[in-house]
C-alpha cells in the first residue's frame, strides 16, 4: 500500500511541478508554487525542473519496488 501512496505522490510532482515549469517559461513573472524562493527566474525553473526529476524517480521507483512485491503485472 505504501508504494501505491508513493507512486501516487510522485505521479502528482511531476504533473504539478511540470506545469509550473511549462507556466514559467511562458511568464516569466508567473513564479506559481515557488515564487517564495526569491532567486529569479534561473532558480525557479531549476527548481521546478528538480522537483519533476524528483517526482519521475520516485513513481518509478515506487512502481519497480511494488512490482518487485507482485502488486503489479
């Protein structure tokens, strides 16, 4: 159950942090969910772009670990 949770939470990085990445490049004012962060926009977009890395591994992981447990076909 915990890898599925995980899974879940990785898949919604990367869908979340994706599109304010895809937003930023548009606006470049536009800061979104890291507008807190103050360094700009080079810091925003590496930011956006390591979290959706982040986000991309752990789904992957967390699907290769649930299949390693037979959750997955």
């Amino acid at each position: 159950m915990k890898y599925d949770i995980l899974q879940i939470v990785g898949a919604v990085m990367t869908v979340v942090f994706t599109q304010g990445a895809i937003r930023l490049l548009i606006d470049h004012g536009d800061t979104g969910l890291l507008g807190l962060l103050g360094g700009g926009f080079a810091l925003t977009l590496a930011a956006h772009g390591a979290l959706v890395a982040v986000g991309v591994l752990l789904t992957g992981w967390s699907h290769t670990r649930a299949k390693a447990l037979g959750r997955r076909g």
